[in-house]
C-alpha cells in the first residue's frame, strides 16, 4: 500500500445525503459520530460541502425527485469518491420497491462501493461497514 | 546567504511553521475529542488530511468565477502566513535583529490570510461563499482596530520602541509584560483577537459548517483547499507565538528554556480549545459590539494603567 492511499484510508471525510428517508437511518449515522462509537478515531468527519467529501453516504428510498439531485451531487463530488448505501431503502428500496414514485435502488443511478443493510442498521454494523470499505483501498 | 535560505525555508521558516502548525492542530482536535469524552483522532491527523487533499483529491474549479483569482487566493494565503510567521520567529530566537518598525509590518502581513480568504470566495462564484466573505470582512474590521491598539499598548509598554527584539529585550531585563494589571488586559484581549483570527468557535461565523456549509471555502476542493488547510495550520503556530513574543517575554530555544517555550505555546493554544469548546456561535453583530465597545474598552483602560506604571 503506497502513501497516498494510506492517506486515504486514514482520512475518509463524509457527506450525508438523506433521500426520501424516514429519518431513522439519519439519526443512527449521527450515532456514529456520537462520543459512544466516536468514528473520528479514524479520522473521519461530517462536512457540510460535498467539495470536500470523500464518502458520499446515501440513505432513503430514492424518488424521481431525489434522483436528478443525487446525480448533481455525485457530479459535484471531487473524485475519487466512495458511495455507500445505508439501509434497507437504500440497497434495495425497502418496502418503496414496488412504489410508482420510487426511481430505482442507489446503485441503479450511481455506482456503490459499500451496502450496509438494515432498517435502520446498528450504528455497529455502519461501523463494520466502514471497515470493509476501508480495506476495498489499496 | 545560504544560511538566509535555510533560515527563511527550514529551521525557523516554512518547514517549521508548518510542521509544528500541523501539530498544535492535532493536539487541539485531541483535546477537543477529550472534552467531548472521545478518544478523537490520531495526533498525525492533520497530516494524513493535509496530503489525502493534496495528493489523491481531484481539484475542481469553478465555473462561473474567476479561475487564476480562485487558485491564487490560497498560494497568498499560505505565503502571508509563512512571511508573517519568519519575521517573528527569527526575531523570537534570536537569529536576527530585525528593523525599526517591523511589529507594524508584521501587524499588515497576518492580515493577509483573512483577505485572501475574502477573495478566494468572492471569486467563487457561490453564494453562501459570498455570505462567508462578508462575514469575514466583518469580523476583520471588528477584530482589527482591538488588534492595533493591543500592540500600540505593547509599544507604549516598551517605552516607544517598535522593535520585536528590543520588547523581547526589555521583557528579558524587566520581567515579562504579564506580570502587570495591564499586561493581564492586554494578554486577554490578545486571546480573543486571536481566537477571532483563527476563525474559532465563538467567532467562526464565516465558515459555520452547520448553516453555510464552511462558507468561505465551500467551492475548494482538492490541492486549494490543502494549502487552505495549511495556512490555517500555519496561522495556529504562528499566533500563538506573536503572544508568546510580545506579552509573555518571548521563546528561547536554549538549553532548558526550550521547555518553557513549549509550554508557553501549548498553554495558549489549550487555552483557545476550552474557549472553543465551552462557546457557542455569536452573530456577526454580536462579535462586532464585542470587539468593539468590551474589548477596545479593556485595552484603553490598559493604555491608561501603562502610562499610571502599572
């Protein structure tokens, strides 16, 4: 593993996007921020602007609304860019899969590097997640 | 001259500042995770961001500014910071004697970071950017009238001489400015100028992450927003040091007095982490009415303690 990824690895900074989201999946990533699961241990911080993102997390069944402004924030995103889906209406659509306003799971629309299931996950298993992104880079 | 370079790029130069500017900015994330009741992040952090920003983030440039405007605002940024950081410094440890008015140049060079600030996101072309920079150019007009008074009391203090090595000598032959009642105004003044500088929290309203999304720096991505990053870093050595330098009896670096000054600049920077962590965000209009009427007041009333000696 050469330094640049190294840096990388040691400072993923993330950008949370919320689609159509019943807030619960919002509220367990701001758990992991929390002094209980702390993940600033490695290094990791919520930004405000997606200029300086690194992981783009997405949560929520994304709807046709939801969709054109995804694609903007991933166009706006500097790359490279990691993209993590987060619950169940993120990886699959959840209970919205069949829904006539529902546009389609976050990997029809950009690709992901990471699915974290659940409804809403644990705060342990974004955590585990995370982990596993962290060795897709090398 | 080839001692000059090496004094100017490595020792007291660029090198230093930003190396130890890196380190103050871990130690302050730290202290902030252990008041928070965190673990926080490794000391090296400011590092590994610095060169993920620099080295594997993609630089995106905005479409509807000034490109050259956008892109030359942090390479003036990061060269104020150094030029202010080496006139102090080589006079803090004794390398040079400087010249007769040099606490006025180096009071105009750590103005520049804020205004290239200012006009990195004013070329921007984003709105909140603009936001950001309006409320930069604020706190500076605020911020900066306490600023000069703080050093004209230095001077006044020194007995007229606008010479950083005669106050650093006169401190060393008559014990250090806060010693006095009016070196405690100034010294707490000085903090808040500082804090107010730095763009810390009860004055961080130019880049408040929670309502304009970094204000001023929401267009920089990439290498800009690493040399963003560093004169940031820079600014936290550098400040400290200028207090260290004009009010607690300035930095040597020989023999055991090195430890002091470790300790001197440590203790102001903790002291900015607790102000930051206990506060929240003023309004611009709060931080002006403060700058303007308690802290100018604090220091008058030092100014005239000077000339009643005490």
């Amino acid at each position: 593993m050469n330094f640049k990824n190294y840096c990388f690895k040691k400072s993923l900074w993330l950008f949370h996007f919320g689609g159509a989201s019943c807030n619960n999946c919002d509220i367990e990533i701001l758990d992991c921020l929390t002094p209980r699961y702390d993940v600033e241990r490695f290094g990791m911080l919520l930004v405000g602007s997606i200029r300086h993102a690194d992981v783009l997390l997405v949560n929520g069944s994304i709807n046709k609304r939801d969709k054109s402004r995804l694609l903007e924030i991933y166009r706006q995103a500097p790359k490279p860019i990691l993209v993590v889906a987060i619950g169940a209406c993120g990886c699959t659509g959840g209970i919205f899969a069949e829904g006539n306003t529902f546009a389609g799971p976050v990997d029809k629309i950009i690709p992901v590097d990471a699915y974290i299931p659940g409804c809403p996950p644990k705060p342990e298993a974004i955590i585990a997640g995370i982990v596993k992104l962290l060795d897709k880079i090398h | 001259m080839i001692r000059d370079f090496l004094h100017y790029l490595i020792f007291p130069g660029f090198i230093f500042i930003s190396l130890s500017g890196a380190l103050l900015s871990g130690f302050d994330r730290k202290i902030t995770a252990w008041l928070q009741f965190r673990k926080g992040p490794p000391l090296l952090q400011p590092f590994y961001d610095f060169f993920k920003l620099l080295l594997v983030k993609e630089t995106i440039l905005p479409a509807k500014g000034s490109v050259l405007t956008f892109l030359a605002a942090p390479v003036f940024a990061v060269t104020g910071a150094a030029l202010s950081g080496i006139l102090i410094l080589l006079q803090a440890f004794n390398y040079k004697s400087g010249f007769s008015g040099d606490i006025l140049v180096i009071f105009y060079v750590l103005a520049m970071p804020s205004l290239a600030y200012i006009i990195g996101a004013l070329a921007a072309g984003n709105p909140l950017a603009s936001v950001g920079a309006s409320r930069e150019m604020k706190l500076i007009l605020s911020y900066e009238l306490t600023f000069i008074l703080i050093i004209a009391a230095i001077i006044l203090k020194a007995g007229i001489t606008l010479r950083i090595s005669d106050i650093i000598q006169i401190q060393a032959q008559q014990g250090s400015f806060i010693g006095s009642i009016s070196g405690v105004l100034l010294f707490v003044a000085s903090i808040f100028c500082m804090q107010a500088k730095l763009g810390l929290v009860p004055f961080d309203m130019a880049e408040a992450e929670t309502e304009i999304n970094h204000g001023a720096f929401i267009e920089y991505s990439g290498s800009a927003y690493a040399l963003v990053k560093l004169a940031k870093y820079m600014m936290l050595f550098i400040l400290p040091s200028f207090i260290c330098t004009i009010l607690l009896g300035g930095m040597r670096i020989d023999g055991i007095h090195i430890l002091w000054t470790i300790l001197k600049i440590l203790g102001i920077v903790l002291l900015f982490t607790l102000i930051r962590n206990t506060n929240p965000r003023v309004r611009i209009g709060q931080a002006m009415r403060f700058f303007f009427i308690w802290m100018n007041l604090l220091v008058i009333i030092a100014i005239v303690l000077i000339f009643f000696g005490l």
